[in-house]
C-alpha cells in the first residue's frame, strides 16, 4: 500500500470521492454479536476462517508473519516469520495450500496449510494488497479499481473488472473475502466495505462500520480497518482492524427504508 508519505494526500482523495461513490447505493450498518482478543501488534493483511481457526497474514518489513489463531483466546497456535524482504500482504486458501501476498515484491508466496512449509512461488505484475477466492479462480486487489481474476494453479492472469459506483471507479480496494456471491472489500483508509459483483465490478452497496472501533482506541493513523473473515459453516462474519485488539462478530443490518410524508388527501 502506499508509503507513508503519501498517505495525506490519498486519503485527502479518498474521502473527496467517497461521498460521490456511494451515492444512492444502499449502505447498511452492523450489529456487535461477539468480540474476541486480537494481537494489538498485528499489521493485519489478510484474515481468512477455515476449519475452526483463524489464518492472518500481518505486514511491515521485518515484521510480516503468518499465522493461524485461536479465535476465543486470540492464542497464536502457529507462527512462520516471513523474511525481512517482502512486506506481506493479503491471504486465502486453495485446497490444502495458503497463499499470501507480497506488497511490492511481486511474489505471492504458497504454503502448506497444516505446516506452514513454502511450497513454491509465483510471479505477479503489479503490486499486491488484498486475496480472496471463488472456488474457480484467485482473486487480487492492488489497490486500484481493478480486480484481477488469476488461475491458482499458474497465477496467470484470466480476467479483470474494473469495480465501479454508478460509473465512478471506486480506488483503495484493500481486504477482500467472497461472500454469498459477492466480493466484500475494505475501502483503504476508510471504516466502509464495498460489496461488488464478480461479474460486472458494480457496487452493489456498502456496509457502514463506523465507531466499531473507537479513535479513542486506535494506537496511530494506520490502525485502521482491514480484515475480513467469513465461518461458511456457522454463517459468521468477523472484522478487525491493522494494530486492533479485538476482532468483531458482526451481523450487517439493512439500512431501514426512510419513510415517505404523508400527504393530505383532498
């Protein structure tokens, strides 16, 4: 994601275009079922749920990590430090592997799942922030408003969407995780995730998070949201945050319809 020192000017951007990209989608808003401990020093990448337990992809050169969770406890069952080269980014699963990405290292790097053993590498173009998968095809963000549709076997690109709100490209795709059909993707930098179509890009509405993590308890500007999970077997959804000391269970709410005035009849 974008260095530091741009990270002003990207942000002034984003929440110039935002009200414009959301206008007239529905955006809901959320209920709080449960929270769970989280490491407050994990730069959190990418967070899958699979088979009971939580799998995170944290970032930071010299700090990015693997690991899988104890989603109760927050305990760390399992723990792999990726070398100080790559800053790590965005993970899901296929099949017995995990596959996690790298910033700007144009690697994305494959493991064993129950063993968290490199098994390979494949190259990539670009950079690379969020992963998600189908069932058919591995799905990346890099920040844009592009969504790259790549093989699993060969990393080769197969298609792209442009994500879009009635025409404006929405930027700053970051987390994502396929739910129900849809692609859900935290807005960088923003307490908002689009839910897209993976057949056209179009927003098909928003989800609104704001004050599930207070600023009060956000320990600097980069404490922001980014981690989404999804139990498909429990219909559960979860979301933390980049330095969160909690994760969150979450049920999203539909936006009630507002209420048209009556009008006197004559």
């Amino acid at each position: 994601m974008p260095p530091p020192l741009l990270r002003s000017l990207v942000l002034c951007l984003l929440w110039l275009a935002l009200p414009l990209a959301t206008h007239a989608q529905p955006t809901d808003t959320y209920q709080v079922l449960h929270t769970y401990p989280h490491d407050a020093q994990a730069f959190t990448q990418g967070l899958i749920f699979l088979d009971g337990h939580l799998y995170e992809s944290t970032g930071i050169k010299g700090q990015s990590s693997l690991r899988m969770e104890d989603l109760e406890t927050g305990k760390i069952d399992q723990f792999l430090e990726v070398p100080d080269k790559y800053f790590a980014e965005g993970l899901t699963n296929w099949g017995s592997t995990l596959i996690q990405l790298t910033w700007q290292s144009h690697i994305a790097l494959v493991y064993d799942r129950s063993t968290f053993h490199l098994l390979r590498t494949f190259p990539y173009p670009g950079e690379g922030w969020g992963l998600t998968q189908d069932g058919k095809s591995i799905i990346l963000s890099d920040g844009s408003a592009s969504l790259r549709f790549l093989d699993p076997e060969t990393f080769h690109e197969l298609r792209r969407i442009t994500v879009r709100n009635h025409g404006v490209p929405v930027t700053q795709l970051n987390e994502l995780e396929f739910i129900h059909g849809q692609i859900y993707a935290n807005i960088w930098h923003s307490d908002r995730i689009a839910r897209i179509s993976p057949a056209t890009g179009r927003v098909l509405g928003w989800i609104d998070l704001t004050g599930l993590l207070p600023n009060a308890d956000r320990s600097s500007p980069e404490a922001v949201l980014n981690g989404i999970a999804y139990d498909q077997a429990h219909d559960r959804l979860f979301v933390t945050g980049k330095l969160w000391p909690r994760i969150f269970e979450i049920k999203v709410v539909p936006k009630q319809p507002t209420a048209r005035p009556a009008h006197a009849s004559r």
